[in-house]
C-alpha cells in the first residue's frame, strides 16, 4: 500500500525481524519494521496514507541503535521487485543473522535457527564474516562474542562452537566500548 502513495522513486533498508520475514522466513512475525535510516518525508507521508487506507498500524521508523558487519551495504539484497517505486532492500541472510545476536535475545537466536533450517548459512560464511566485520560492535564484546558461540552450537553442534570460541581473539576478552 505504500507503494500506490509514492510518485517517485524512493529507497529503504529493512533490518532485523522485518528483513527477517520479508526475505527469509515467511512465517517470523514482527510488531514493527525497522530501517537502517530514518525515511524520506516522502516515504513517512506514503506510510500515514497507507495506515489511514488499510487501517493497519505497523510502525515504520529508523533504527535508533544497530550493530551490522562493515560491509552489510555492500550486501543488500532487493525484495518486493514488483513494487514501482518503492526500492525495498533488506541485509543478506548472514548480516541479518549476525546483527541480531549483538543483542543475545532468545527470540533473536530462535529466529535464525528456524531461518537456516530453511535456507541453511554455511558456517565457513558465517564465522568467517563474524571474526572479519564484527570487532567495532559497542558494548560487552565478550557478550557478544558468547551469543555468537551460542549461535554455532545451536546451528551446528557443540563441536563446532567449541572450535570457534577457540578462534575468537583473545583480545577481546573482556573489553567493553
């Protein structure tokens, strides 16, 4: 509905649960879509249209805070071709996966257990683009890198997350940003 608002071109980035559902997992659920900038007043007007028609009131807003790999931009993926003037771009299914263990939510590591079972993440990928793009995250890197464990134990064993908590740097042990 946002679409048939818009009379010209206009682009989003879709994150996390939203990215999730539209690209990955057609049956996660999210209560809102959140965008990796604020929209365009364009765009905004577009959504208050589409609410006011369809009479859903799906939040539609930047993303105060969000932890993505270095290069996710490099990685977006188009969803919604069909859509005339609304360009929809989510992050690919590793940088979606990897934005959201920062915050070590069970819900989060449920959502891309049930993702990769879908359309399985190559580990190589995955740890790979974790121990390269991930080291600039603000917070408890420690913390971080133990969901980030969590996540290979429970996507490929507890063989496998052994192995790669051996591989995260001693480093970052402990540091905080």
């Amino acid at each position: 509905a946002v679409d048939t608002h818009l009379s010209s071109p206009q682009r989003i980035v879709i994150l996390g649960g939203g990215a999730l559902a539209l690209a990955y997992n057609s049956d996660y659920r999210t209560h809102d879509i959140d965008l990796w900038h604020t929209p365009s007043q364009k765009v905004s007007r577009a959504c208050v249209a589409a609410r006011e028609e369809t009479g859903l009131h799906v939040p539609l807003e930047g993303s105060g805070v969000s932890d993505a790999p270095y290069n996710s931009e490099d990685r977006l993926v188009r969803v919604l071709p069909e859509l005339r003037h609304l360009e929809v771009l989510v992050f690919d299914q590793y940088d979606v996966s990897l934005s959201k263990i920062v915050r070590g939510f069970r819900k989060d590591t449920d959502a891309i257990y049930e993702t990769h079972l879908r359309n399985p993440l190559d580990e190589t990928t995955l740890v790979d683009r974790y121990l390269s793009e991930m080291d600039h995250i603000t917070g408890n890197l420690q913390a971080v890198d133990q969901h980030f464990v969590i996540l290979i134990d429970l996507l490929y064993g507890p063989v496998e997350a052994d192995r790669v908590r051996d591989m995260l740097p001693v480093r970052r042990k402990g540091k905080h940003r």
